[in-house]
C-alpha cells in the first residue's frame, strides 16, 4: 500500500493512500463508457438530422460532442473538486502535492499534457500506464509536470468509528460542550491522532493535536489535565453530545 503524507487544515500530517494503476484505468474506462452512450446519443441525433436534411444540426452535434470529449476532464476537475464522474465513482481525486487543492495552473498542465499521456500517435495511453506504473507516486506525465497526484477519497477513519471507540457510563456529563463546533472530519482527525499515539507512542502529534484544537473550539483546560487527557475527553465529549446526531 503506497501512501502520501498530507498536511490537514490542523497541520496535523495523516497519510493517504495514492490511487494505484487499476483505480485509475477502471475510472477512465467509466468515463469512456460515458462517452460511448453520449456518442450513441450524438449518433442518432445525426441520422434524425440527416434524414431530414438538417446540415447545420449535424455540424452543430458534432461540435458539442469534441468539445465536450476535449474538455470534459479539465471542466470536471476544476468543478467537482478534482473529480470526473469516472474518479467519483472510483472513490478518488486529484491533489497537489503540497495536500492543498489543486490550483487552475495545475488543472490545465494536467489537461494539457493529456495528449502525450494519451495521444492517439503515442499507442492510447501506453506512455501514461508505464509512467503509472513505474513512477513512485503513480503520476503520469501532467501530474508529474503539475506537481498533482490522484489520492483515494476514502478516510482511514470513519464517524462510526469515533462515535464508538469510547463506552460512556449513562450519568456522563460532558467537560466542553464546545466540541460541536467540531465537525465530522475534524473528531476522525483527531481520533487517528489518538489511534497513532497509542500504537507508537509519538507524543509531538498530541501536543500539536491539542493545541490546535483548543484554539479551534476555544476551549481552556482544566488544571491538571495533560493534552493526552484533553483529547481523550473531546473524543467522549463528542459521543456523548452527537450520539442522537449520527442514529
């Protein structure tokens, strides 16, 4: 499993699994068969066109259909977040490098050297399943010069997770009602962070956790609670007061 170190809103680093080879070609095969029912569409519209002798309805099809096909995947990133219809389904999307969304620049280098990765005179994509392929992060050769690579959407942690890893006495009462302010992503955040310390004992991400969390909610520890305590008592805090909010 190949992953890459992504630096979150929290700076706190969690790593992501990179999209292997065949999460890419099923995506690009999905999107492809998306054309093909579009071009079959485009098709018949052309006979109904030419039965009726309608020359500029044809040229018209014809347009919107290789212009669609051109830019389908340059709008599509730039729209839905780094996503085709294709990579939606797949469960995965488009980053820069540095974890931040990628930028326009970024979007249209990737588009641009579509045509070496895929062009028709360079074997179909051959030149983007071997780069694919042997490249340390799976990148083709527009991600690589972009500085872009495609990551799985899917978080290591889910909300059901967080909701159950902590088994609360009925009478709880909760120390910050000021973790609603948290959001789902942010409590799984926090619980892997939590899932890391306890595996390796690494304490500099619980500081850091800790901190940035206390700010986020603007919430004050309590004398004597350490970090590891604070965020232990967020993560039940938030059982306690999303648990109706998740059923």
């Amino acid at each position: 499993m190949e992953t890459i170190r992504i630096s979150t809103a929290q700076n706190v680093d969690i790593d992501y699994e990179v999209a292997g080879l065949g999460e890419r070609i099923a995506a690009r095969l999905i999107d492809l068969a998306g054309f093909l029912i579009l071009y079959i569409i485009a098709a018949i519209l052309m006979i109904v066109a030419s039965i009726s002798r309608s020359e500029t309805l044809i040229v018209v099809l014809l347009i919107i259909f290789l212009v669609i096909f051109m830019f389908y995947d340059l709008a599509c990133e730039i729209f839905m977040d780094g996503q085709t219809f294709g990579k939606k389904i797949m469960k995965i999307k488009v980053i820069s490098l540095d974890g931040g969304q990628p930028t326009f620049g970024q979007y249209l280098m990737r588009w641009i050297f579509r045509i070496i990765d895929f062009g028709f005179f360079l074997g179909w994509g051959v030149v983007a399943l071997i780069c694919v392929a042997v490249s340390k992060n799976h990148q083709r050769v527009g991600d690589m010069l972009a500085k872009t690579i495609l990551i799985k959407t899917v978080p290591r942690t889910k909300i059901d997770n967080v909701a159950f890893a902590f088994t609360l006495p009925d009478d709880y009462e909760p120390v910050f009602k000021e973790v609603l302010h948290l959001s789902d992503r942010e409590a799984e955040l926090i619980y892997e962070v939590l899932t890391g310390f306890y595996q390796t004992g690494n304490a500099q991400l619980i500081y850091a956790m800790a901190d940035k969390t206390k700010k986020h909610i603007g919430a004050a520890t309590p004398e004597g609670m350490n970090e590891l305590q604070f965020l232990e008592t967020v993560m039940k805090d938030y059982r306690h007061l999303t648990a109706n909010m998740h059923v």
